[in-house]
C-alpha cells in the first residue's frame, strides 16, 4: 500500500529534472548575480522548501488516502507514530530536494529523512510483527467461535425479520466463509454453559455449516467467562499457531464476571500462549430498544420445608425488564396437573417487579414441578415461564433420646423438644414430623437409626461404645445429630465421641443474684439459626441462661452458629462425613434456662431439626455450572469417581440426553452432557433405584430439576466500558462493528477507524495553501522584476537622429 | 607575400560612410608635440590670439603689439594660443565578461556581436578617427593585467597598428578593473583624453576612484559603458545555470524569476551610481547597449560635443 508514497516523488522529480535539463548560460554580469543570490538566497530556499514540502505532501496524502489506513483500536503505532513520521519524512525529503545546492544540509535532511523512514518502517514492521505474532500462517489459524444463545438472542431487535441468534448464526458462516481455508473452526454454543460442537478445530466447511445448522437457541444466561474458558482448551487442542476467540453476541454483561481479577487471571494463564496470546473479538449485535418485555423470575414458598399436611404460600414474582409498559392476560401456576390462574393483574410499568401469591395444598409427597407462566406476547417469549421443582415430604422421623425420663412430664429433658416438634400432638393432628422418644437407659433396645432423619440426644450422659459407635457411622451416612448436653452429661465421653461439634469445658451454674447471660441476637448468622435471630421476630433476646456448658469449638472443623452476650459460643455446628451434627450449650429444657418458655423455642427447634436433617437436601433447583452435574445422593459416597449407571434425561427442550451416574467422594452424582440451559430436566430413575430416590420422584417416577435462568439475562444491561476494560487487562479485546472488521482482523490487516477522509480534507487543505502559497510567492518575486533600467536612452540616440544617420547612409 | 587585411574588418563598410564625416574634439586643453586642431595650454604659434603680457627683456620683438605701444605707449608682448594635436588613449576591457554575447545585440558583418566586439569596433573606429584627423591615439589592453600598451602616436601606421593590436585580441581572464585603471592612469602622459570602454563589472566605489586617478592626471575621460540587453533585463525564464565568464569554475543554477528582483535592483544602482560618479568627476559617460549600433552611439555622442 505504501507503494503509493513513491508518488511523494514526482515533485521531486520534476524538480530535479527541471534542475538537471537546466539551460546553460555564460554570464557576464556574475557579480550582480552572486550579490542578489546572497540577499535573496535564504528566502528561495525558505519559499522553495515550503512550496515543496507542500507539494509532496499533497502527493503522499494522496498516496495513503488512497491505501486507505485504518486507526486500529488496539494500537497507537499506526497513527501516533507512523502517519506523523511519514509526514514529517516527506517533508524533509521535500526540504532536502528543495535545497539541493546546500550540499551539507541536504545531507544532513536525507540522512534524517531517511532515519525517519526507516524508522516507520520499523514501526511498521513492528507491527505487522506483532500482527504476525498475533496471526501467524497467514490467516491460517484456530478460531473460536463463540455464540451467545442466550435467552434475550432470541429477540428481535427493531422488528427486524431475524432475531439476533439467527443473526449471530449468519454473521458465523460469513466469518468461516470467508476466512483462510486453513483456518481451524471450533464452535461453541454460550448458554448457562458453553456446549463446545467440535472440540477439536475443524477446516471443513460444509461440516461446521451443518454444524451451524443444529445449534439452537438455548434458555438462561451466556456465561461469557466459562464459554472463553473452554475456547481456550478447545483452542489448545488445535495444531495453529494463530488462535482467535470472536464471540457473536447481543453484548449482555451478564456472565462475564468481569469485576473477578482472580478468574480472569486463571482464564489468562489458562490460554495457549505460545507464540502469543489469542485477541478477543466481541462482535457486538444490537440490543432490542424499544424492548417489550415481561418476565417471571422466580417462585417462591413461605416455608423451606414443605409437607403433604398443609398449605403453602407460593410468591410469583414478575418482573417487566422492558422500556415499555405491559399487562399480561394472566398469569398461570401449574402444578402437576392442576392450573391456579391470576388474572387479576394490571399494567406492569416499565421496572416494575410485582409478586402475585397462590396458595396450595400438596397432597402427594415427592418431587413436585411448578411452573409459572405469564400469558402474553412481547419480545422476549422464553422468560415468560419459570419452572421450579421442589420436593414435598409427608413425614420427617426424628428419635429423642431422653437423658432424664422422669415420670412427670415436663421434668423429662425431651419434653418440651417432643412438644415444640410436634404441637399438633396434643390435638391429634398429623403432622409433619413424628417425634420417637426413647429414655436413654432402653438406648441399646434401638435396633437400627435407619428411617430416623434426626437423632436428638437431650441431655444424655454418655453413650454405650457399640451405641456411640454406629450413631457415628449414621451421621458419617448422611443423618442429623443434635446434642443438647445438661448438668447430666459426662464431658469425658462426649470431649472423646467423634461426633461431638465441641468439647465441654466449665459447667457454668448462674447465682440467682448474678446477671444471667442471653444469647447475642447479632451473632445468629448461621443458616441453621438465622431465622430466630431477627431481632424484630425473636424473644431470644429476654433468654436468660441459668446453666451452661462453655464449648470449645476448636480443631473440628466447628463453626460457632451463635453466642451468647458474653462471647461463649451457645450453638456449634459441624459436618461429619454427609451428616450434620449441631451441639447446644445446655439442654432444652427448664432446668437450664428459660428457652422453652420463648416463642422462638418452637422455631429454633424446627430450623435445628431441618438443619440436621436437611430434608432438602437435594437440591433440585441449580445455578448453572460448567458441566450440569446434580448431586443425587451426598451419602452415598466411595473413595474415586467411578462411573455407576446411565440413565435417560428429558431436557427442557424435549430432547432426550444420557445422564452419567458417577459414585465421587462426594456422593453420588448425576452428570448430563450436551451443555446446559435453563428450565427443566426430567432424570428417568430406572424402577430398581426408585427406593433409593422416594423422596424426591414424580409420581411418574422421575427426578426433576431446574436449572435457574437468573433475572438479570431478561434485563438486558450491556457490557460497559469499564468491563470491558477490565478485560483488556487479560486479552486484548477488539469490538469489530461488522463482519467485514472481523475478517480484517483475522486476516491480520489493521484495521478501525478510517482515516482516509482525514487524509482527504487534508490534502485538499494543502491544496488551498499551495495554492496561496504559489501565488504569494510569485507576487512576490514580481515586484520589482518589471522595472525597465533606463541604460541607453537616457543619453543614447533618439529616434530622430536614428532616422537623420539612416538618410546620411543611404 | 600577401599581406593579411582581415583587421580592417574593424572597420566595417556600413559605418565607415558616418565615420567619415565625424571628428573627435577634445574639450580642455592638451598638451601635445605637433600642432593640431586641438588647444594646447602652452602658448606658441598660431593665428589665434591668446592674452597681451607686458614686455620683459630678453622677449623676441617680433611679438611686440606695436599697435597697443602707439596707443598706451607702453611695451606689451602678444602671446598664441599654441593649437597642439590630441593624444587619445583608448583603454579596452579585454577582460572574460566582456565575452558576453545577448540574443538582442546588435550585427555587424552579418554577426551578433558581443560586448567586447562592439567595444573593439569602437575602439577602432575612434583610433581611426582620431589618427585621420591627425591626433595621437594609443590603445591600453587589459584583462587581469595590462595587455597590450601602444603608446599615442599620429603617425599614420598607428591605425595600423592599433587594429592589428585589436583584431588579436580576444576576452579572457578575470578583471579586476580598479587596480588596473590606476595602473593605466600612472602610465598614461598626463593632460590626454582617455577613452574606457568597459562593463565596468567591478565594485562602483572603487572604479570611480580610480576614474579620479584619471582626472587628477588631468586627463579628459569619456567612458563607454558596453551593456548587453540580456544584462539589462535579465529576461530568463527557465532553470537557468550561468557560467561565469571570468571563472568558469563559478557557477550559479538558479530560477531565474526569483532574483530578477534583486538583480535589477543591484544593477540600477550600480549604473546609477556610475553615471553620478561620472557626472561629478566630469568624465562623459556613454551608456553603450550591444543592441544599439555603435556607430549610431559614437556619432550621436560626437553631435553632442560638438
């Protein structure tokens, strides 16, 4: 391109020439001459240099608006350095051709000139190197193609006839079309988790367009970040040198996660950097504006733990995430097969986040799906459902060991913990959770903990070792301990049980005169207690201890959950293998304080029980991860991952997938491949394992999950500068404006902004102050150059006399 | 043995016709040898009267004015205006400018001439002139020193002499025109007529100080300034790359248009101050245009002084 500038001496040229075919003269008059050429000589060689300098840079504007230069965001060295360094070549070039008759000077110019130009092209080389670097082959290279297939690239933006993801799919064949036929394509589909096609980087163009033709748009978020993440290993597998990542997007900051310095450096030690590290191309599509759009984003219930015995609240909420005002015929509850409906909505303006409440009673216990959906048609159709699965239990059995059966009932230490889990007792009422009491001396007629989900020892002293010992393995499987150790308790046994979240240390006896510590309200921050600990719900704070242990917490992996106004921990918890065990201060009953008087004792007793018994323990409704792995049974646990079973998925779409069934040191695991989304998964559990799963099957005999979509994706907040600065620290990010950008860029040519028009406007200005230049210049020198020097006449013949010798002659 | 004439070319048809009718008088007086048409400040014998003096012994009787001793009774002598010849000196600048030959110069012979031929046609028309009227001429050649040096002389071989002198002679050399007028002025008998023909291409203060060396030998001086019409005007267009006469090795390559300017400037006052230094000294001054015929300037000036 640069070949142009040659143009830059065609001035110099003529010039030169004009010198060169010079007309030779004998001249007498020199003294005259040398004279005028010492007064006027610094001033020519000022015009001429100007005037040449002007000229040349007229031609060598020309020659690179013609070359069309871009300024390429990446880089300041095209424009900073290069196009002012030819700028200023030509013109010293242009002033050293101007005088050429200053031998020292003008050699002094060429040689600047010179050093000038060769240091563009240095800077030129330089970056074309760093071009190279980047793109090395030639164009051939490995590409990621990353495409968002989030929720929002379903939409439309300004009505257009496509939506953004068939956009994104047009843009990606463009880009594979038209790219080097070595290039090496992986593609990758964004969702809540990257679904790399080909992991290997393919060059076959009708298998990526068949490719390209099977993606589909998915539901939940892009994650920006894993989608990079598994590039770059997908990358490292190709055999180029070149890497590229571009991702098609809508440009939603959600999923980037770029405010997290520490997983962007992985990400950026992570990436194959050998010659050198990928660029990232963000090719941006236009978010939809005006954008219509209503979405539910979450469902909710009153109560964690959720029975068969009575009625639940269950929280709709809505969310209008568009810039225009919406009402929704209705809005629709389905659970298994029945239908709540709402239609009692109004307009949704913009912003606006409404809750609509239903409320059910769940018969059957098992897993249940609900799905809401808000029936209207606006931009964005997939958010308008949300589904979540939950399981609903009928019965939660939990075995009371009484360290003080006494005969009259409230003596007993299990008493007001039988009365707090159980209160519909009194009226016959079933409830939810059957309480089995055993005094403590008949604890070795227990045959088996199995179809206990909680074991709750109230104040008992110790345990008999085989005792002791299998209720260690029961927790270690998975069940709930709770000790609430009294004046009986024997530390030694429990300072030495495996078990046990804590050593007991003191035995504090509170005078009657003394001021009696109560739990710290503040300090109540574990889940397994943070309920009672809102100072507005909880009467904890009038607790007043009359005798404690004082726990000490350290060396078992303990955490304090709560404390009491003195400091000393009052609830410890801990995990042992998948159970939970929780420890008390004291026992939960009169003797050691007032706690079964308080109107929280009946909660905290509850959140305790559900805590350790973790009923939820499935968690049926995930954020998306990397690969969709669901833990399915946490107690069944084995020393390696070694693959189980394989069972059958219905994916949100409908489609079937495989689901592997890995036995970890972390439980059992279901791991589904094929990339994830947000909505609902059906595992078909075969009939043989059903009784492992009771608790959380349809009664169609599957386990359902959700994957979340998050409230965020439906809002439609682009990536800022600031992020997308933030990742220029690790990458350095281009955001090409069109597929015609990108190819510039795979193709290694700078490109950007263009500063031909610059250039342009340029010359046309140097045209003008040519122009004015000339002409100054030669009015200059024609002053005075008119002047008649009256010689011969003054004293010479006159005409007359002339004509009188004529007549002599003749 | 045939003699070679191709000096009379000097002398050419086409102006001999307006030399003829010309002569050459010398304005002041001359101091000479041989009696001509020219005063001489010495009184001797003549038919014109010059002042009475009053007798003193030893005077010859012949010049006692009887007729003023009827009259006063007294005894007074007259004394002649002794007519003496004129002894012209022509001093040529041979030097290399004087090479110089415009596009506008005028022909003789069919030829263009350059400012040096026109000087040398010049020069030997006047000693020509002078020789046939009976005066002395000489000729005085120089380039960067004197040349040639042919004292003024009447006799009839002179002219000879002097365009024989004058056909060898070609430009060359650089000049130095001061030193070697004050040279020429010392060598010069004194109370003659000088004749310079020159471009006078040298630094004006110092041509006319030596121009004052000629007046206070009390020589008569006219000056012919020989000019091409390229040298006037500076007419040049192009690129331009001027070789100087004197120096070869001197060299100018210029654009001509961006010192016309200048340069007519510096000449006009250099001609300028010529011409008022010629006036004061009381020299004649002939601007001499290569374009103009000489003999047309040589009569013309000669109607002049008449």
């Amino acid at each position: 391109m640069l070949f142009g500038l040659v143009g830059v001496a065609i001035p110099v040229v003529i010039h030169l020439f004009n010198r060169k075919s010079a007309h030779s003269t004998d001249w007498g008059a020199m003294q005259f001459l040398t004279d005028s050429m010492a007064s006027r000589t610094r001033r020519i060689q000022l015009e001429d240099a100007l005037l040449m300098a002007t000229r040349c840079l007229i031609f060598g504007m020309i020659a690179l608006a013609l070359a069309r230069p871009f300024a390429p965001p990446g880089s300041t060295i095209p424009y900073a350095v290069v196009l002012p360094a030819l700028l200023i070549g030509i013109s010293l070039f242009a002033v050293a051709s101007a005088l050429w008759q200053n031998r020292k000077l003008r050699a002094w110019l060429l040689f600047a000139s010179a050093a000038i130009f060769l240091l563009t092209g240095v800077a030129i080389f330089y970056e074309n190197y760093l071009n190279l670097r980047r793109l090395s082959g030639a164009g051939e290279q490995d590409i990621a193609l990353i495409i968002d297939a989030s929720t929002s690239m379903s939409a439309r933006p300004d009505a257009a006839q496509q939506s953004n993801f068939e956009r994104a799919i047009e843009e990606a064949r463009d880009i594979i079309l038209k790219s080097g036929s070595h290039s090496a394509f992986t593609i990758i589909a964004a969702g809540p988790s990257p679904l790399v096609r080909n992991p290997i980087p393919w060059t076959d163009r009708s298998e990526l367009n068949d490719l390209l033709d099977t993606l589909a748009p998915s539901d939940g978020q892009m994650r920006g970040y894993q989608a990079v993440l598994a590039a770059s290993h997908a990358l490292a597998a190709g055999d180029h040198e070149g890497k590229q990542i571009i991702v098609i997007t809508d440009g939603q900051d959600i999923g980037w996660q770029a405010d997290d310095a520490a997983s962007w450096e992985f990400l950026a030690s992570e990436l194959p950097d050998r010659p050198h590290k990928p660029q990232l191309l963000i090719r941006q599509l236009p978010l939809p504006n005006p954008f219509r759009n209503l979405a539910v984003t979450g469902i909710e219930f009153s109560r964690d733990v959720i029975g068969v015995d009575r009625e639940v609240q269950i929280q709709v909420t809505l969310e209008n995430t568009g810039t225009e005002a919406v009402t929704p015929n209705s809005v629709q509850l389905r659970i298994g097969n029945q239908t709540l409906t709402d239609t009692s909505l109004g307009q949704f303006p913009p912003g606006l986040e409404n809750t609509l409440t239903f409320n059910h009673h769940f018969h059957q216990s098992g897993a249940q799906v609900l799905t809401a959906v808000a029936d209207l048609s606006d931009d964005l159709a997939m958010d308008n459902s949300f589904s979540t699965a939950i399981p609903i239990i009928d019965r939660l059995g939990v075995l009371i060991i009484d360290g003080n059966p006494a005969p009259r009932f409230f003596a007993r230490a299990s008493a007001f913990v039988e009365l707090a889990l159980a209160p519909g007792m009194l009226a016959q009422q079933a409830h939810l959770i059957e309480p089995t009491i055993v005094p403590a001396p008949q604890i070795v007629s227990i045959q088996s903990f199995e179809g206990y989900q909680a074991i709750i020892l109230a104040d008992v002293p110790r345990l008999p070792a085989p005792i002791a010992r299998e209720l260690s393995d029961y927790v270690k499987r998975g069940g709930g301990l709770l000790i609430a150790p009294g004046r009986r308790a024997i530390p030694a046994f429990y300072n030495s049980w495996e078990p046990s979240p804590a050593q007991l240390g003191k035995f504090t006896i509170v005078d009657q005169d003394q001021l009696a510590p109560a739990p710290s309200l503040a300090t109540f921050t574990h889940p397994a207690v943070r309920k009672v600990g809102t100072p507005d719900q909880s009467d904890f704070a009038s607790l007043k201890m009359a005798a404690y242990w004082q726990l000490d917490t350290t060396d078992r992996g303990t955490a304090v959950a709560a404390k009491l106004d003195t400091g000393q921990a009052f609830v410890a918890v801990r995990t042992l293998g998948a159970g939970k065990v929780i420890m008390t201060n004291c026992s939960l009953d009169t003797q050691s304080s007032n706690i079964a008087s308080r109107e929280s004792f009946l909660p905290f007793v509850h959140e305790l029980v559900y805590h350790i018994a973790d009923p939820n323990a499935l968690q049926l409704n995930l954020n998306p991860t990397a690969d969709l792995s669901l833990p399915i049974d946490p107690s069944a646990t084995s020393t390696k991952d070694q693959s189980v079973d394989t069972y059958t998925v219905t994916d949100p779409r409908g489609q079937l997938r495989q689901a592997e069934i890995l036995s970890t040191p972390q439980g059992t695991i279901a791991r589904i491949s094929g990339g994830t989304m947000a909505g609902l998964y059906e595992i078909e559990i075969p009939d043989v394992a059903r009784e492992q799963f009771a608790t959380v099957l349809t009664s169609a005999g599957t386990l359902p999950f959700t994957v979340i979509r998050p409230a965020e994706e439906s809002r439609l907040e682009p990536l800022t500068r600031a992020e997308i600065a933030f990742m220029s620290r690790y990458f350095e990010v281009l955001q090409p404006a069109s597929t015609k950008d990108v190819h510039t860029i795979l193709a290694g040519r700078s490109y950007g902004r263009e500063l031909w028009k610059h250039l342009a406007l340029g010359v046309l200005f140097l045209l003008i102050v040519e122009v004015a230049l000339a002409r100054w210049i030669a009015t200059k020198r024609k002053t005075g150059s008119q002047e008649v020097i009256d010689f011969e006449t003054r004293r010479g013949p006159k005409k007359q006399f002339q004509e009188q010798l004529k007549k002599i002659k003749a | 043995m045939s003699r070679d004439t191709s000096y009379m070319d000097l002398l050419p048809a086409e102006s001999t016709s307006i030399l003829a009718r010309l002569e050459f008088l010398a304005r002041g007086k001359k101091e000479g040898s041989i009696s001509g048409r020219h005063r001489s400040p010495k009184k001797g014998f003549s038919v014109e009267f010059a002042e009475h003096r009053e007798y003193a012994p030893g005077d010859d009787l012949r010049n006692l004015d009887w007729r003023v001793y009827g009259k006063s009774d007294r005894y007074y002598i007259k004394q002649y205006v002794e007519e003496t010849n004129l002894r012209a000196t022509i001093v040529l600048d041979a030097s290399g400018s004087m090479a110089y030959r415009g596009e506008h110069a005028s022909e003789v012979n069919s030829r263009r001439v350059s400012k040096f031929e026109q000087g040398r046609y010049l020069a030997a028309a006047l000693a020509h002139l002078f020789v046939r009227q009976q005066d002395a001429a000489g000729l005085v050649t120089f380039d960067t020193e004197i040349r040639a040096y042919h004292r003024a002389a009447a006799k009839h071989s002179q002219t000879h002499q002097i365009l024989t002198e004058l056909h060898n002679t070609n430009p060359r050399g650089e000049t130095d025109l001061a030193p070697i007028l004050h040279e020429v002025a010392e060598r010069i008998p004194q109370r003659g007529l000088v004749i310079l023909i020159s471009d006078l291409f040298d630094s004006p203060d110092e041509i006319l100080e030596a121009l004052h060396h000629f007046r206070y030998r009390n020589h008569e001086l006219v000056i012919f300034h020989i000019m091409a019409e390229e040298e006037l005007t500076f007419p040049f267009k192009k690129f331009s790359h001027f070789r100087d006469l004197e120096q070869p090795k001197n060299r100018i390559r210029i654009e001509p248009d961006t010192i016309r300017a200048a340069y007519l400037e510096k000449l006009r006052a250099f001609v300028d101050q010529i011409e008022i230094g010629c006036g004061k000294l009381q020299a004649d001054y002939i601007p001499l245009n290569t374009k103009l015929k000489f003999e047309q300037v040589l009569s013309h000036y000669l109607a002049q002084r008449k």
